[in-house]
DNA sequence: CGACAGTACTGGACAGTCCAGTTTTTCGGC
DNA sequence: GCCGAAAAACTGGACTGTCCAGTACTGTCG
C-alpha cells in the first residue's frame, strides 16, 4: 500500500476535505437552513458521526466553508494586477478587464454564494462582514492601486482611485448581478457580455479621462 | 355608539390588516424561516386559527406580504419625474435626484426587504422576479424615460437611455447597496450620502454630458 | 484496538388542524 | 329603526405529524 504519492494528506485530512467540499455545494445549492446534515455526510460518503468528528456543529461548519471561498479572490487580483500601463491601448484594456471582472462574477456559483452569503447575514454578521471585507473590499482596493497607478502614469485622473473603483464596478455589476440575485440567474450570453464590458469601460473613460 | 366615522372597516377587515402588518415586520426582521406563525398571530393580536383563516398557508402570506410592498415604488417614479429640463441647474437637479434616490433605497427597512426577497429568492422564484420587475425595473424605465426627455431637449446625450439609468443607478448604489447586504446596514450619515450621490452625479454628466 | 459506516434514537421546533366556547355581524320580521 | 336569532368570525389551547440537529450504539474493516 502507499502506493499513493509522496503527497499523502492523511486519511483523516481527505475525510475533512471531503466534508468541506460536500458541505460547500449543498450549502450553496440548497442555503443554510435547507441543507441537512445527512445530505452533507451522504454526499462526502462519509457517517454522519465523522461530520461532527470534524466539525462541532453545523454553524461551524457553515462558517468555515463560507471563509474559505475568499481565497478565491486572488485569482481576482492577480487579473488587476497585470493592466499595462499603455496609453494606446488603455481602452482595449480596461474594457478586457471589465469583461473578465464580468465573467468572472457573473459566474452562477458565484452568484449563489454571494445570495447564500447575504441571505444569512442577518444569523451570522460576523461572517457577512468577514466576506465582505476580505473579499469585496480586497478587489476594490486592488482596483484602487491600479488606477492609482495608471494616474501616476497620466493615463488617468482619479484623484480618488477608491471612489473610480466603485464606479467601475458600479457601472459594470450593478445590472447584471442584481438581475441574477432576484430572478434565478439564467446566465447571461457571451455577447452581453461583451456588450456591458464595452459600455461600463466607455463609460468609465469618459469620466475618468 | 357608532361613534366612530362613516369609515369603519369592520372586524374582519381589520384582523386582515393587523395580520399582513403583523406579518412584514416579522419576516423583514427575522426572515422567512425565522418566523413562525405564532410570533405573526401574537403580534397581530391574533389567533393563529385567525391568520389561516385569511391566508392558506405560511408561503402564501409571504407572498402577499411582499408583493403588497412594490406599491411604494410609485413614489420612487413621481420623485423622478419632476426633474426640470434646464441647462443651468441641470447638475443641481441631478444631484439632488441622485440624492433623493439613495436617501430612499438606503432606508434599514428597503435594504431588508431587499434582503429578504434575494434570500427566498430560490424558494420563491415567482416572487423574485415579479419583486424585480415591477420594483426594480419599473423604476429604471421610469429614470430612462426622465434622461430620453432630457436627450430630445438636448440637455443630455444618451443614446441608450435604459443604459444610461442603469449607469446612473449603478454609479449611485453599487457601494452603499452592497455594504448594508453584507454588513448589518449600520445606516449611512446625511454627509456621507452627499458625497455619494454628488460624485455619482458628477460622474453620471461626466459620460452624458 | 481504533477509526469508521450504518442506523436507530432523543428532544425540540414548528406548520397546520381540531374543538369548545365567545363575540361580532348579518338579516328578516316587526 | 329595533330585536332577536342564525351565521360567521374569533379565541385559546391542545394536538398531530414531520423534520432535523445532535447523540448513542452496534457492527466491520484494517
């Protein structure tokens, strides 16, 4: 036996992964109070006594799945991060960006975390906050450095690079996402996309020189 | 007797009325599952055997509970559509639109009703989508209308007058919306919502002139 | 033996019903 | 218009059935 990798987690850490893993798609399919913790075991295939060997109790374990999808949004900042500071191309590339910011967060498991986050922001404030601050904010603020950036450059002038964050999120999310939080997010096609990208980008520029 | 005026309700109008009451302020302050029958039948003043009597079952009050609150949106629309057209004071009224806008839309008790459709939003697909297009769209024709007089006075040029409110409101609402679903709305100051609502403006005319 | 699966169990919460008795409304006869 | 009886609405509380978090116990595999 053994014949596993040099990489072995340890049985005990693939039960826990498992459960997590389980845990964050029941969650997210079915929200907090309509998920049992006999789906979570039966979908890890695992007892349900091994659940609470690794978990203390279901707010716990709702808690920790919640917290570790905010690792996620690196991938998010290291898209911000690699904006080239060109003054030809300045509009090809925000409006790139957009469209990745777009895609990315109009992804529909996104979206569902973000309903299942705020829908229980009300029975855990700590973790309304937690999601918000270490994921929202963290994008915002890396927004913030590259348009920080590109005004240093004289690409831009956004005296407050914070601010010309939110409008370019505001201009680019604000309709796609609430669409999909109200009505059940029927995924929005390649070329609306586009579409938003373009505008949000144009429009941006144009406040933002 | 009768001492009362010519308009009395009668009983049983008026248990009608306690109980729907009732009911809102139990499911925005404590969601759907959080609240049970009875906590609606105590605080209407009421015996649960009453509150079935007018209502079938717990969904359909919910329901009714929420669909009954896009009436208010009527105001939201007259509040838009006395904007002057005048050159002169164009980014004064803007402003102050802008301004009335998030006054509204950030009230503790928009946000959690807000907050109570997305999160039931799975439960109750119906609901969400009718709650979006008769609150949320409703409002959005009713701003693109206002900016498509101010286009044909040529006070304005936007093309896409629907766009343009989407990125008017977009500009407005995208932070301060989102913090209060994330965090507990710790209700924005007068100042803040100022500031707000004269960059979002300034921001708006910056893109359509 | 020790970690786990499987399953049965406990206790509490809650939607919705039932019933026995009370109040209010309705309405026809005067 | 007033009266009294039937009808309808309401109360309070007990009750049923179900669902589920969390626990306990038994058997099995390594």
């Amino acid at each position: 036996m053994s014949g596993t990798e040099t990489r072995e987690p340890g049985r005990s850490a693939r039960k826990h992964q498992a459960i997590t893993r389980a845990a964050t798609a029941v969650f997210v399919e079915r929200g907090y109070p309509g998920t049992t913790m006999d789906d979570i075991a039966k979908l890890a295939g695992v007892s349900k006594q091994t659940v609470y060997k690794h978990f203390v109790d279901k707010e716990t374990l709702f808690a920790e799945v919640v917290l570790a999808t905010t690792d996620r949004v690196d991938a998010m900042i290291d898209l911000v991060a690699d904006v080239p500071a060109d003054a030809a191309t300045l509009e090809e590339n925000l409006t790139r960006l957009a469209r990745r910011f777009l895609e990315t967060l109009t992804r529909p498991e996104v979206l569902q975390l973000r309903r299942l986050v705020i829908a229980n922001a009300d029975t855990f404030p700590k973790l309304g906050t937690a999601w918000y601050e270490q994921g929202f904010e963290r994008v915002l603020e890396s927004l913030a450095g590259c348009f920080r950036n590109l005004t240093a450059e004289g690409l831009l002038h956004a005296e407050d690079p914070l601010l010309a964050a939110n409008h370019f999120s505001g201009l680019l999310l604000w309709i796609p996402v609430n669409k999909a939080m109200f009505t059940g997010a029927p995924r929005h096609t390649a070329a609306e996309l586009d579409r938003y990208a373009a505008a949000g980008a144009r429009a941006f520029l144009a406040v933002y020189r």
